[in-house]
C-alpha cells in the first residue's frame, strides 16, 4: 500500500470519488504544495499533479510522486495528457497552487508553453472549475497588468483563492482554504449568490473592566453552519461573539462582544437570510465598574433583562431562523417553546435545542416550521447541512 491510501479518508469522505488537478508552478510556496495535496487526499480526493518547469526547481517530482501516490506530469507527451484530464471528464476540478504572476498572465492570455498552462487552457474551454491561488510580492500584484489579468479570468469564471496580505507580500491560501474551496467546486451550488449571514458565539456582558458574564457556547454550530453555506456557494459572513474554535480564515467575519455591540451590527444586514445560533445574553449588570474590582471584597451585582434580538433582524431581512435552547424538555414541550419563539419573532425556522443530550460535536435538535417539525440530530457537520437544505428550499 501507498502511503497516500493509508491516508485516504482519514478526516472525511467529502471528496470521495472526485478527482482534483493541482498545477503547481514556481513560486517558493510550491513547499506547501505537499501537505495540500495530502490533506486533499484525506478528505477523500484523487490528486493529480501538475509541475511546471520552474515548479521543479522548488520542489521535486519525487517528493510530489510522494506525497500524491501519483506521478506528477512534469510535460506534455504523444499521450496529450492536458486533453484527457478534462475533455474526457477524468477530473473534477483544477486547482492551481500556487500561481505566479507569470501563470495567471499567461493563462488570461491563452498562452499554452507548459504543462500548467496548458490544462488551464483545456479546463476553461471544458467548462471545469478552475481556482487560482496567487502567492507573489504584493508589488507584482497590483501591477496594472497582472490586475488586469486576474480580473480578466475572474470574467471567464475563474475562482481566486486569497491571497491573503503579509508584510508586502501577497501570501498564498493555507491548505484549509485550499481544501475548502475543493468542497466548494465539488459540491452543489444550490445557494451561489446567496448571501448568508450567520451569527454565533457567546455574547459576554462586562460587570468591570476584566470581568464579564457569558456561557459555556463554544461557537462550533454556528463555524458548521459557514463552512457548509460556503462549500454549497454562498456568499456566507459571520458576525461572532466569543467562541472557543478556531474561525475559518477564509469567510469574512465581524466580532462582537455584548449584545449592545451586536445590536449596532444589525442595521448593516442586507443578506438573504440570517440564521442565528447565537448564545446570547438574557440578562446584563445594570452599572459597569471602572477599573478592576478588588479580588479582597464581596460586591453586589444587579442584573436587568436584555433586549432581544431577533426582532431587530427581522425587521431588516424576511428570512431569520433562529435557535431555542431548553433543558429538560419532553419532545412535545420543546417544540411548544419553539413554536412560540417562532410565532412570537415572525421567524421562518426555529432550531429546537436540548442542551442536556447536546454534546461538542454532536447535538440533538429539531427543526420546527409552521408546517413541519423534522428531528435532524447526529453531528453538527450533518445538522449544518440539513439547515442549509432547508435554505435552500425556501431561498
């Protein structure tokens, strides 16, 4: 066995039966091309390798034969390997990891000189996803010429992966984002052009200038939630509170802390649809001391009802789905609570929670409309999705 099939699937099977094309070109971020590729295949896809000549002077064949289980095409033969790949549909998508400023020219060109640009040239005219992920001095980006060129393919349907801005340079994606977008090309497009906006986290109500009050909410529903709304094609933001996991880099977020700073966000809401997992706050201190209050005292803290929030998002979006958490609750008497909330808030959805059989990556759940109450419990991977299908058919 391979060293690649002993890794196959390890995290998912999200790319099981998909084969992704990864040209890799001179850049010296080709060093990351082979933990790409590995965790690509980890999630289940078949990478083939693509190596332009100055890829090689980077990184070696060998190591990418390595790391993919599959010779890289390092030229093009009697065997027009850049025509099978894709007029023959043997390969999903094409990603170009990293791309130079050199490649993405030539590509916007129609300049076929190598193996990279040339089953870039066959991909496009083959209707295949194509992603480009820059990785250049920041200099060469901007330069009007390489500008024109990227804008130039984004109009032939190209996908740009970052780059994301460092100390002058133009930083190519992390392996992350790289494999996030394969989900995303590989997967239905049921919400492209959507745009979503999902609210999570805890909120956190200050009682002094260290201190606050909050909850044990980690955020993770709310980061499952994104992550699938952008792999189905959405344009997906988050607004989060605190959280305890790590934030998808690649998905624009805004952070609040209070429920008074949420509040001001909500007049900027012009999404689609807003689906709130947010654990919010029910009550804060009515008075917030300066300072630290000292750890050698007992103090007194008054709390007062927060206003909720749901009704503001309502009034700027049509479609709100929102979340009840409850304890302790028969099936009937949880669906009750959640018909309510949703009656109450004029909201198309509510998620009805039971924190009691709720776990970090798992929770139990139901999804209550006015027609309809569907238990979609297992892991918030599979929640996330049975949400967005719901997005999906009333979107």
């Amino acid at each position: 066995m391979h060293p690649a099939e002993e890794i196959f699937c390890e995290k998912s099977n999200k790319l099981r039966g998909k084969t992704i094309v990864i040209g890799i070109t001179g850049s010296i971020a080709a060093t990351e091309c082979f933990s790409a590729i590995r965790e690509l295949i980890r999630h289940g896809a078949k990478v083939i390798p693509v190596m332009s000549a100055e890829a090689q002077k980077i990184i070696t064949p060998m190591s990418i034969e390595f790391a993919s289980g599959i010779k890289p095409i390092t030229e093009l033969t009697g065997q027009a390997e850049h025509v099978h790949l894709f007029d023959k549909g043997e390969a999903d998508a094409l990603l170009i990891y990293p791309a130079t400023a050199n490649t993405i020219s030539k590509i916007a060109s129609g300049i076929d000189d190598g193996p990279v640009t040339s089953v870039a040239s066959v991909a496009l005219g083959a209707g295949i996803p194509v992603a480009v992920a820059p990785a250049m001095h920041s200099s060469m980006l901007t330069n009007p010429a390489v500008s024109k060129n990227v804008d130039l393919l984004k109009e032939f349907g190209v996908s740009f992966i970052g780059p994301h801005e460092n100390n002058g340079r133009a930083k190519v994606a992390s392996k992350d984002e790289l494999v996030a977008w394969a989900f995303r090309m590989t997967s239905k497009d049921d919400l492209t052009n959507k745009k979503i906006l999902i609210i999570g986290g805890r909120s956190e109500e200050p009682i002094d200038s260290m201190r606050v009050i909050t909850n044990r909410s980690t955020g993770l529903m709310a980061v499952k939630l994104a992550e699938r709304a952008f792999e189905r094609g959405s344009d997906v933001e988050m607004w989060m509170g605190g959280t305890s996991v790590q934030l998808p880099e690649y998905i624009p977020t805004k952070r609040f802390g209070s429920v008074s700073e949420l509040e001001k966000l909500v007049e900027s809401i012009n999404h689609d649809i807003v689906i709130v997992p947010a654990a919010l706050a029910d009550f804060a201190p009515d008075t917030v001391e300066e300072g630290k209050i000292p750890s050698d005292k007992s103090f007194s803290v008054h709390l007062n009802p927060v206003p909720k929030v749901l009704p503001s998002i309502r009034k700027k979006c049509n479609l709100v789905i929102g979340f009840k958490a409850e304890s302790g609750l028969s099936r009937e008497d949880l669906i009750a609570r959640a018909k309510k909330r949703m009656e109450e808030y004029d909201l198309n959805a509510v998620i009805a929670n039971d924190i009691d059989v709720a776990g970090r990556s798992a929770t139990s759940v139901i999804l209550v409309t006015k027609d309809k109450e569907v238990d979609i419990s297992g892991l918030k991977t599979k929640v996330a999705n049975s949400i967005m299908d719901y997005c999906s058919s009333i979107l």
